[in-house]
C-alpha cells in the first residue's frame, strides 16, 4: 500500500518536493510522543513535524478546542470581528515583550516573515535587507530571497536588495578560532563595515537559532550587540521566532531573549509550534510600524477561528503545564547523554542546542569535512531503530535536527539518546 501512495505522490507532486528515507513512510496516528506509520510501526517523535507538533501529538485540550468550534463556525475571515483571534492576540502582545504590540496573524511562517518584510520595507523605505549566513525564512518569492542557505534558495531573483551579515554560525567559518567576545566584536565590525558601503537597509532579520541551518547559533548576546548598531542607524531588528518561540529553547521564552540587554525586537515572526499542527503564523510589531501600510489588507485564512481555538488552547496548556521548564530539565540532560556518546564517535563533530533543540553535526573523521552521506545513514538507521530525527545544515545537509513535543519525558529522552547512540556508533 505505501508503495503505491508513493508511486501516486511521485506522478502528481513536484519533483522537488522532499520526502525521508529510501522507503518513505506514511504516518497514519499519534499520541503524545509517538506515531504511527500505515505498517502499523511506531515511533518516537524527536521532530514533531518540523517543530510544529509542539505539545504532544492528540492533545485533548486541543482536539477538543478544535471540535468544539468546528461545531459553531470554522471561519469567517477577518472581514468581521472574531473573538478567539482577539483572545490570541492578546495573549500574544502580552507575552511579545514588545511595548505597544500588535499582532497580525498568517498561516504559516514563511507568510510571517512576508509579512514582516512588507512592513520593514514600507515603514522604512528601503528594499534593502540584512540577514544571516547560512539562514532560512520560507518558501515564497521574498522571502527565499533573503535566505542565506543555498540548499534552500531556488532562484537568485528576488525583489529584495539583500546584504548578508557573519555570526549565524559559531563553529565555522573565518571567525570560528576566536573566543565568543572577539567574535562577536568581528562580527559587529564586520556588521559596522558593511553599513559603511550600501544605502541604509530597512531590517536585520535573524534566527536566534538558526532551524534549517542545522541548529546553530551565535554566542549570546551578538544581536545585542548588533542592535546597538542598527538603532543608531534607525534600521529595524526581526526575530525570526518560528523555530525558536514558545519555551523550546528552555532558558527562555523567546530566542531574542538570550540576546536581551538592548531589549525587544521591533518585529517578532512565529508560527509553527503555536497551533500544534494546526496552520498558525504571525507577526507581533510596535504600533507604528505595524499601523505604516497605507493600503487595504485582509487575511482570508489568518486568523481562522479553529486554528485560533487550537492556539489558546495549546498555549495555555504549554503555560499551566510550564513545558518552557520541562525542554529546560528534560533537553539539558538529552544534550549532556549525546555529548557523552558524541565524545566517543569520531564521525560526530559537534552536538549543539539549547532546550528541546539540538543539533548533531556529522563530519569526516580526522577532517572536519561535512558528510551529508553519513548524516543520511543515521537518519536511516534512527528511523529502523523506532525513532524519527530530521537533518539540516548548510548546504551539505550533515547536521541532525533534534526537536521533540516539549512533554518529552526523561524515560523517553533516554530511550531516544539510546536509539542515536546506536545509530552513530555504527557509522
């Protein structure tokens, strides 16, 4: 059966329309932390469908807030007033830590970050943009152009000028050798040089964990430090929260947060682990800059009143159940277990992450060299040995993306880290 679905997806789908494992499977169910696929296998979860299944999989709170409202209305637009959507936001612009918030919702985080870029452009007049190496902010025509990671960017054209900025990744490149203070001062001069030789951009976009790239990430404080010198300048700072929001990282509830001594972002994008699979992006920014459009805008599907009820209520259960805390306890001691087998492989040339994000970087012994072929052998092996991880990197795709529910328990963190050390070991 699942060979005749993937014969089907083949003579219909895009070519380039990705799919895992030499045999793919179809995943059929889940609950909590596990699914299912059509063979009736099961699986630890350790992606959570790219990050979005954020909880746990048949959350009742959740399928029940979205049968419930399924009974009433499903969707009406933002033509009229819609109270869950107005509960959300709320919610949300409490939470942001930006003053005077206001928040639009889309259905995805690659609409986000659309979103975002219309407004920096418009409010600052400047199709000018600034973002990282080695970065990734969507799929659409804008914002592919901004995306830093030449695995993930199509096409060169691009209705955006975009300048790319050093410090998205700590381990390579030029200023790898540096402790963090001197790197963050290269790459604040580096930052600073760059701003002497083009038209004022309108934005910085940034991941404060880069997702797609492999889970890398600066030491804390360079967005800070860059900040600084966008303010003086008056050029805009987006958080790219859509991997990274929620309590995923543990220590904080934001990204941004690590980096937090010049305050709030003037923009923050989310999306994917606020609707628990449902389709849930957004956009929180200051008044003024969220107010600058001079034009009429709607959302037919942002904002939907059963992605809302699927929202609150899986926030709300995230918040009660303090699931920031548990990626805290529970992510900090899967990264110290993976830290204890990496040690002993040679193939593994770094494990990275913070909270319920983690990264295993998969390199040729002795060399430092990506190896994509290696990284796709553990991937194999993972899943053969019941467990489901994703990959990502540059654009040699050799890092392994760690990313469970954040309900991850430790029995089942163990039994994870078991599965990987075996997976590794066999490289």
């Amino acid at each position: 059966m699942t060979g005749d679905l993937l014969g089907r997806h083949r003579a219909v789908l895009p070519d380039w329309l990705a799919l895992y494992y030499d045999q793919p499977i179809e995943i059929t169910h889940g609950e909590g932390r596990h699914v299912w696929d059509a063979a009736g296998n099961r699986y630890l979860d350790f992606f959570g469908g790219i990050l979005t299944t954020m909880t746990a999989h048949a959350l009742p709170e959740v399928t029940e807030a979205v049968s419930e409202q399924a009974a009433r209305v499903i969707h009406t637009s933002t033509l009229y007033l819609n109270r869950p959507m107005v509960e959300l936001a709320e919610r949300i612009a409490r939470l942001s830590g930006i003053p005077d918030a206001r928040v639009f919702f889309t259905t995805s985080g690659t609409e986000a970050n659309d979103t975002a870029l219309l407004l920096a452009t418009t409010y600052r007049r400047s199709n000018t943009v600034l973002a990282m190496r080695n970065s990734y902010h969507g799929r659409s025509f804008s914002t592919v152009g901004i995306t830093g990671n030449r695995g993930w960017s199509p096409t060169s054209l691009s209705p955006l000028q975009t300048l790319y900025v050093h410090g998205g990744v700590r381990s390579r490149g030029p200023y790898a050798a540096l402790d963090d203070d001197a790197f963050v001062a290269a790459c604040v001069d580096d930052l600073t040089d760059l701003l002497g030789h083009t038209r004022p951009p309108a934005a910085l976009i940034a991941e404060p964990v880069q997702g797609v790239g492999g889970f890398t990430a600066p030491p804390d404080g360079l967005y800070a430090a860059f900040r600084e010198v966008l303010h003086e300048r008056g050029i805009l700072w987006i958080s790219d929260e859509v991997q990274t929001g929620w309590g995923r990282t543990g220590e904080h509830f934001w990204g941004w947060q690590a980096h937090g001594r010049s305050g709030p972002p003037d923009m923050l994008t989310f999306a994917k682990g606020l609707g628990n699979g449902m389709s849930i992006g957004g956009v929180v920014a200051r008044a003024e800059i969220m107010n600058c459009l001079d034009a009429h805008s709607i959302s037919t599907f942002g904002g939907t009143q059963i992605t809302m009820a699927a929202g609150l209520a899986n926030l709300t259960h995230l918040l009660e159940h303090d699931l920031q805390g548990n990626a805290r306890r529970v992510g900090g001691l899967l990264i110290e277990r993976l830290r204890t087998v990496a040690a002993q492989v040679p193939a593994v040339r770094e494990v990275r992450g913070r909270g319920l994000m983690i990264g295993i970087e998969v390199a040729r012994p002795g060399t430092g060299e990506a190896d994509p072929q290696a990284a796709a052998a553990v991937l194999e092996a993972a899943r053969e040995g019941g467990l489901l991880i994703g990959k990502g990197g540059g654009h040699d795709t050799s890092a392994l993306r760690i990313a469970p529910p954040l309900s991850l328990t430790v029995a089942e963190a163990e039994e994870g880290a078991a599965v990987l050390e075996r997976a590794l070991r066999g490289l």
